[in-house]
C-alpha cells in the first residue's frame, strides 16, 4: 500500500519528532481521517524522504515520530526545464502547473503575455504563487519527484526574456511553440543538439490567445526558435503537456535508451 506523502520546508535529518503545519495537520485529521500509528511519508527541503509514523494527533496539530530515511527511487528529468508561460484562466493554470511538475519541469516562469486576459501583481500575486507552489507540491508527492519547481513570477514577457540575458546558464537550448504549421516541430531541432552539455532548456509557450507579432519577433531576437506543435490547434494546457513530452523525449528520460 502507498504511503500518504507529504512536503514539509525543513531538513528532517537529525530529528527524532516532527510537528506538522496546521495546514498538513488539518488535512490528516479532516481530511484524511488519519489515526496515531498510520504511517505517512514526509519529503524534506534536501529531496529526502523520511518513513515517519502518526504519534499524537490534536485538534490543528499533528506530531510525527521519524523512524528513518527512505531508499526512494529517483526519478527527476536529467533536464534542468524551465517552462514559461503566458498566464491565462486560473484553472488552466492549476492544470498546466500540475501537469508540468508530474512530467519533470523544473522551473516555471509566469508572465503576463499581451494577449493574457489575466494579469497580477502585489498581493494578490503573491497569493496565486502561494496556491501554485501546493498545487507543485502535491503533485511532487503523488508523483514521486523528490524536488518541487521552482515559481517565479514576471511583469510581462520582457521581464522574463531579461532574466536569460542575465543568467549565465540559461538555457542551451530556447524555443518557444510557435503558430501551427509555420515552422518546424521540435524533432527538427534534435539532430543538431544531440548533447546539450549542460542539460539546460527553456521553453515558452504563448496564453490561450497565441503570441502578438512583437512577442515572437521579441522572443527570436533573445534566442528562443519557434517549434511547432502540429497542423491542429491546441487548448493552452494541451499544449503544455505536447511540448513538455517532445522535449523529454528528444533529450529528457522519455526516450528509448535514456534514464533518469
């Protein structure tokens, strides 16, 4: 039987008892209808898994004994990811956010694109990057990852674009999914980037309206090629999940031959 598994932002090493959040400690005894002597399983800041077990449970806290570190296989894409994205409807989001941690991305970059009907800054941003980061971190859990993606918010698309300039290990390969049929799919792109030494792509996908004329030529002039997804227009998070699945196969832990 699968443990129930959740994160916690400390380093478990060298802890005997553990107390959780109210958060957590509200969803194992509300939720959950958890019980002292269950066994759960707790993922720590380091990307370490711990075997712990239910000691006392009081109302909005729970307390956990650590009985040891578990032996978890890994599973993380040998690609630092970063996928961008122009911010759309909130349960597009949720969605994209949730699949793209499931499937390896390892940082997410959220900006406003011209065409996002959707824009955010100060608290309520703040807010939103909060419910990401646990909609990120749940899906680490079920799925088994060890470390949770990175979130980071831009004012727009110039921002982001900045952010590579001044990072000397950006991305070694950038695209970005470009209209249908306009250009080449990504598999183009594999023959001459067999290797990428550092194993450091970006890739940046347009909101629900598609990218305004200025935002490609932007996103050509910083580096980024245009790659297609194919002849058919997709829905925004059907897109994610398609370019997400052609990089891990072409240079990720999706292809023939290749592991994590």
């Amino acid at each position: 039987m699968t443990r129930k598994c959740f994160f916690v932002p400390e380093v478990v090493a060298d802890t005997k008892q553990l107390e959780l959040s109210a958060r957590l400690s509200r969803q194992l005894e509300t939720v959950l209808r958890a019980k002292a002597g269950e066994s759960i399983e707790v993922l720590d800041a380091n990307g370490l898994a711990w075997e712990c077990v239910i000691t006392a449970m009081r109302p909005g806290k729970v307390t956990v004994s650590v009985l040891g570190r578990l032996d978890r296989p890994a599973c993380e894409a040998p690609l630092f990811l970063t996928l961008g994205l122009g911010i759309a409807r909130p349960d597009t989001m949720d969605l994209i956010i949730r699949q793209a941690t499931e499937m390896g991305v390892s940082r997410l970059a959220l900006f406003r694109a011209a065409r996002s009907q959707y824009g955010l800054s100060g608290k309520p941003a703040e807010n939103k990057r909060e419910r990401w980061a646990r909609i990120a971190i749940e899906a680490v859990c079920q799925c088994g990852r060890r470390v949770v993606p990175e979130i980071v918010l831009f004012g727009g698309l110039a921002d982001f674009l900045v952010s590579f300039e001044n990072d000397p290990q950006g991305g070694e390969l950038k695209i970005f999914a470009s209209e249908p049929g306009l250009c080449p799919g990504p598999k183009g792109l594999s023959a001459r980037t067999t290797a990428l030494t550092k194993g450091r792509i970006a890739a940046v996908l347009g909101p629900e309206g598609g990218w305004a004329s200025s935002e490609s030529s932007a996103l050509i002039d910083a580096g980024f090629e245009p790659v297609s997804l194919g002849p058919r227009t997709l829905r925004m998070e059907t897109a994610a999940v398609a370019l997400i699945s052609s990089i891990q196969l072409l240079w990720g832990d999706m292809g023939e031959g290749r592991s994590g």
